[in-house]
C-alpha cells in the first residue's frame, strides 16, 4: 500500500509489527508447534466432532450455560472462569482489559518472563505497552525467582506474567516460588499471570497448585488452554480463571460469542467422556518425551536436554552452529524442530515436539546420525 493511502487512523507503530502467523510444514513430521501429537488421537477427535448435535452449529452458543458446565471440570465456579478463541486471544483481552493507563499508575508495563511465547510480547506492541524481561541467569536457563520480586517491589501497578511450565525451556519453576510470585504481587499491587498451556504435562503435584494459586488472591490470573492438553489447537479454546470481580471485568472486553459451540461441544464431551483416553495419550507423549531425552544423553556429544514439564524437549546442542546444523540436518530428513536462532542468548537450543517413542524413534535416529565435529579426523 502506497504511504500516502494509509488512513491517518493507522497507527505507524503497530504497521511496523509483523502479523502474527504460524509456518506450516506440508510433507514433514512436523514437531516444532507443540500441538498434541499421537496416533491415537484422531479417533478420539472424529468421535467427538461426529457427536455434535445440529444446534451446536446452527444456534449461537449460549456461554453462561457453557463455561457452567465447563468450570467443574477445571476445578473452578462459573463465576471464577471465562472462555476465549485460544489463550492466545485471552491475552489480548487480558492486555486490553489490564494494561491502560489509569489514573495514578503511568505508563502501563508488563514484566515479562524472557523469552516466552510471542504473543505476549505482540499483544503488548499493538497496545503499546512497555515490557520489561525477566531473563534467565546469564549462562543459564534458569530464572531466578527473587530477580523478578525484587523488581516487583519497586515497580508500580504492574502486569507480571509467567508461564508455568515454561513456553520455551519446558521447565518449572515449582509450586512454592509461583505461589510466592503470587504472594509478591497481592503485596506490591501487581497482577500476576500465570500461563498454564503445559500444566497438563507436568507431574500431578503441580495440577493440584493451579487451584492453589488461584486462591491466593485478586492479583492473580491463570491462563489456560485446551489446544495441548486436549488436541483441540485448530478448534482453538483457552481460558482465565480469576476471582469472580476480575472476570467479571475481562467479560466486558472479550469479543462477544468468539468460541463456538461446535468447540465448546468437542471440549465438554473430551472431558466428561474421555478423560481416561485423553490422560492415557498425553502419558504416552510424556513418556516419548522422556525415552527421546535418554536418547540425546545417550550419543555423548554434550549436548543437553533440559528438564521438561511439558509436551516438548528443548535441547542445548551447545552452539548456535550445531544447532542450525541439526536443524537443517532434521529438515533434509524431512522432520521440523523449532529453531531460537531469532535470539542469539538461546540459538543453541532446538525445541522438538513430544510424541509417543514410536514416532520419535525417526528423529533420535537422525540425531544419532549426524557427524560430531568433535570426533571428526582430520
Ligand atoms: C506458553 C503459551 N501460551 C499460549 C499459547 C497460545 O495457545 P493457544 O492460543 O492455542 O491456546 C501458546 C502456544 O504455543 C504457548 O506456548
């Protein structure tokens, strides 16, 4: 578009941000994107969408009659939870809702666990908040909990947001330090999000400390999704739970009936049906998950998985160059992994989606197979 035909009610800042889009990887195993991969799934999924009765299709749905029947199955009254397009629209709302200037309180922040998920940083670009990162200890991939409220004790009003397991890493901070972030922001007046999309893959323990956590208080917000735990990435369903007055608030900022009832149907039958099914399945891909990281330490060339809580194994190869050439070594085997390579502090690690062992065993043979220049005669 020419500059000149750009209405002057475009905002140049946000023309600058690159639209949000997701790369396919049409012909490839494609595990760089964290969605729920297993061989057993597609039964449950066609099973589900075939039970659908008209109505869900041709009649609005009806979200006070839907999140009351979805909030049992996350622990939660209907009063305490909403439901959104995917987490990722939920941050938006949440970004809109929270991160306004108000009276007293300046220019609104987000202290961002970095890296995290893109949308957080995008969400905040479009609307023009600051970000302040949260990094991992230089040298490390480790987030140090007391960096993060120490800044919250001299910071204003601000949004803090973690993502537990993390988006990137695959690790946990653990129960006792998110529930003193918690317990730091109720203190400093901040409002603390809590992204949960990989809780489901972590231990029973840290399942149990989402209900926890949301007690702790009317500065905290958990954000979760369905489109890991449930396989339900292109039906696209998350949600925030929070006490009944936040919710209430971010109510008045979602986009009116966004989720659809054929979505909400798929949802509400995977988890009253085929919880069993859903548990057994995301234990085969934990279980994958695992096999693979025994894998990786087993060639011993250095190169190290991170200890992971959720559907992905990110590993440290070492360096950036190792990590571009087994990536690129991947991908002439016809297998996508996600690369870091954007942020030159993380561009050793490679991030492979969990599978069952079965599906995996092509990448662990192809990780094996790539020469170690370490052990190259000259
Ligand atoms: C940490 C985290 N949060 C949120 C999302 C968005 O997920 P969705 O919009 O599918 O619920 C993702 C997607 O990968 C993610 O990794």
């Amino acid at each position: 578009m020419p500059e000149h035909a750009l209405p002057s009610f475009c905002d140049q800042r946000v023309m600058r941000l690159e639209p949000p889009s997701r790369r396919g990887h049409p012909g490839m195993l494609d595990l760089s994107r964290n969605e729920l991969i297993h061989p057993r799934l597609d039964e449950v999924i066609r099973e589900v969408l075939g039970s659908a009765r008209a109505e869900a299709s041709t009649r609005y749905p009806i979200y006070r009659d839907l999140v009351a029947e979805l909030a049992p199955h996350l622990g939660c009254a209907a009063e305490e939870l909403e439901v959104f397009p995917g987490s990722d629209d939920a941050i938006g709302v949440i970004i809109d809702a929270l991160g306004r200037d108000a009276p007293g309180r300046g220019q609104p922040r987000m202290l961002l666990q970095d890296p995290n998920y893109d949308g957080y940083r995008y969400h905040a670009g479009l609307r023009g908040i600051e970000i302040l990162p949260w990094p991992p200890r230089p040298g490390t991939f480790r987030f140090e909990p007391s960096d993060v409220t120490r800044a919250m004790a001299q910071l204003p009003p601000t949004i803090v947001v973690v993502t537990e397991p993390h988006g990137s890493f695959g690790t946990a901070l653990g129960d006792p330090a998110v529930l003193g972030l918690a317990a730091a922001a109720c203190l400093h007046g901040h409002m603390l999000v809590v992204d949960t999309c990989y809780q489901a893959f972590a231990d029973a323990e840290a399942a149990q400390s989402a209900a926890e956590l949301r007690q702790s208080g009317q500065s905290v917000m958990v954000v979760g999704s369905f489109s890991k735990a449930l396989g339900l990435a292109g039906l696209r369903l998350g949600y925030v739970i929070a006490c009944p007055e936040l919710i209430g608030y971010l109510r008045r900022w979602r986009r009116a009936a966004a989720v659809s009832g054929i979505t909400m149907h798929a949802a509400l039958q995977i988890l009253s049906r085929h919880a069993a099914r859903m548990k057994a399945i995301r234990a085969d891909v934990t279980e994958g998950r695992d096999w693979l990281a025994g894998q990786v330490t087993g060639l011993q060339r250095g190169w190290r998985p991170l200890p992971s809580s959720t559907n992905f194994l990110t590993v440290d190869v070492g360096t950036p160059a190792m990590a571009r050439r087994v990536i690129d070594d991947l991908a002439q085997r016809k297998i996508a992994v996600r690369s870091h390579a954007a942020r030159p502090a993380f561009a050793s690690l490679i991030q492979i989606t969990a599978a069952p062992a079965e599906v995996l065993r092509s990448v662990a043979a192809a990780l094996a197979s790539i020469e170690d220049p370490s052990q190259a005669t000259s």
